[in-house]
C-alpha cells in the first residue's frame, strides 16, 4: 500500500510538468509565429511636387543624374553618373557619390540644403535594381551606424 | 492524510485549462494585431536595403499603393491599373480634405513587387503627382544580413 500511494504521488507530480509544458509550448509557438511575419520595414522618403520638375527654382545646384539601363529581361546592364559610365557594381557608385559630395557627412542643419539625385531608369528595368541604386546612393552602413550620403532623391519623367 | 493530499492537486487540476485557454486568447489577438501592423499584400515581395529602419513614428495620413508584379496597382482592397488609379486616389483625398488636412499632407506609401518593371512605379508616381500628392515612401524590407 505504501509502494501505490508514492507511485501516486509521482503521477500527480508528472500531471502537473504537464500542463506546464503545454503553456510554455504555447508561448514558444506564439514567439515562433511573430518572430515570421513581423518583418521590419522601412521607407526612402522621396518629395516629388509636379511644379518641382517644370522650372527648376535654383539653377545653379542641378541634381546629379545617375542613368540606369536595363537589358531586355530587365536586369541591370549598366549605370553612368553624370555620364560616366559605372557598370553595374553599386559600390563604384557609392565611391563616386562619396567623391562628388566629399567624405563629411550632413549635418542636420544642411539636409534641406544636400545634393539632390534625379534617377532616370530604363521602363522595364526590376524595380530591387532602382531600390539597389538608392540604397548605394543615400549613404553607407559604419558598423551600426548609418552614415548618409543623398537624402534628396527624385525621378527623372517615365522612359515609354 | 488522505483529505490533505487530495485538496491541493484538485485546486491544480482547476487552474491549469483556464491558464492555457487564457494564453491561446493571448496568442491569438497578439498575432491578428501583427497582421494588421504588416499593411501586407499577397501578390508584394518587397526589395531589400540594408540602410533602412523601421519609423519610429508612423507616416501621417498614409495612402497605400501596392504594385503588383505586373504593374496592377492595389489601393484599400480594390484592384486598379495605372489608368484608372487616379479614382482611387481621389477617394482617398477626399477622406483627407474631409478631416479637414491638406492635399500635401498625405504621405503616399509605395509596396511595389521587387520584380516590378521601375517604369510601372514611376507611372504610379506620376499619377499621385497629378492628384496633388507630394510625400512619397518607397517602402522595403530591411536587410539584417549586412
């Protein structure tokens, strides 16, 4: 009789690691499932007034224009700024970028006043391409830290 | 001996079902709040970037575009082209100018399919252009890889 009721015991003892287990399974499913759709976005912001592209207000600070060319499948063929000719490798652009508007980085005062970029892209090129360019051009990663480049971005009229 | 075993395991074997409905009622409105916070589109698979981070504050009066792989453009859950986009957006102006916002408040949100033709979300822009729409997004997905 004694031997029965320690076994009993130990039953007991297991029932409740149970339910325990099911919870935390629980909350391992729940952070399994956030941790795949939460993906973290994030926008490059871009200021495009239609009367902005008709007369443009300061004729002496031109935005730099980068040319991109698609091939017919609409991968990346090549790139030019300023027309020179880059290719298609995104850190030549970044260099480029960085020799046009010096190494120093914008101060916050001066984001209103940066350089601007006008990007005119083949219609059928991919779109990651454009996105590819824009990142290589708005700045660079040091680390942890993002140091920017271009903050003014706008597009060049449709190619049809 | 046998009452004062009995009484705490049966105050257990009460508590235990109503802790796991209780996580499963947690579990559930936590993962629909994360579905509605993505703003996600089936038909949209977003480029990468490594330099973008998530707003710390969201966008003010956003109007969201996703533009599908073959340049079809979706607006609040109905289907547009690039032709017939500008209805949609008027819709939308006319909520903002309701609330009593400018035109030029309206930060347009752009979701386009990374395998998108660059021209098609160019056309797309032109559109909100004309509507009067300044404040554009291009929005992608941050690349943790580098």
């Amino acid at each position: 009789m004694k031997i029965r009721s320690k076994e009993q015991d130990e039953e007991k003892q297991q029932l409740n690691m149970t339910s325990m287990i099911d919870i935390v399974f629980l909350l391992l499913v729940f952070f399994v499932m956030t941790f795949k759709i939460v993906e973290l976005e994030g926008d490059f912001s871009i200021r495009m007034p239609l009367s902005g592209g008709a007369g443009s207000p300061d004729l002496t600070d031109l935005p730099i224009k980068l040319r991109l060319k698609a091939d017919n499948d609409g991968n990346l063929e090549s790139m030019s700024l300023n027309e020179v000719t880059l290719g298609t490798d995104y850190d030549a652009l970044r260099g480029r970028i960085l020799g046009l508007i010096g190494t120093t980085a914008p101060s916050e005062d001066s984001l209103a006043e940066g350089p601007e970029i006008e990007i005119d892209t083949d219609y059928n090129l991919r779109y990651e391409a454009v996105i590819n360019a824009i990142t290589a051009v708005s700045g660079y990663k040091d680390g942890d830290q993002v140091v920017k480049l271009v903050e003014k971005i706008k597009f060049a009229k449709p190619r049809r | 001996m046998k009452v004062k075993r009995q009484k705490p395991d049966l105050a257990e074997g009460d508590l235990t079902p109503m802790i796991d409905m209780t996580f499963q009622l947690i579990a559930f409105f936590m993962v629909l709040i994360n579905f509605a916070q993505t703003e996600s589109n089936d038909q949209v698979v977003l480029p990468n970037s490594r330099l973008v981070k998530p707003p710390e504050q969201p966008l003010e009066f956003p109007i969201i575009l996703h533009v599908g792989q073959s340049g079809s453009v979706f607006l609040g859950g109905d289907d547009y082209t690039t032709d017939t986009l500008k209805v949609g957006l008027n819709q939308e102006i006319r909520a903002i100018k309701f609330e009593g916002k400018q035109v030029e408040d309206a930060n347009v949100i752009i979701r386009a399919h990374r395998n998108t033709a660059a021209g098609d979300v160019q056309e797309v822009i032109r559109v909100a252009q004309e509507a009067g729409l300044e404040n554009f997004a291009l929005r992608v997905k941050e690349d943790r890889s580098g």
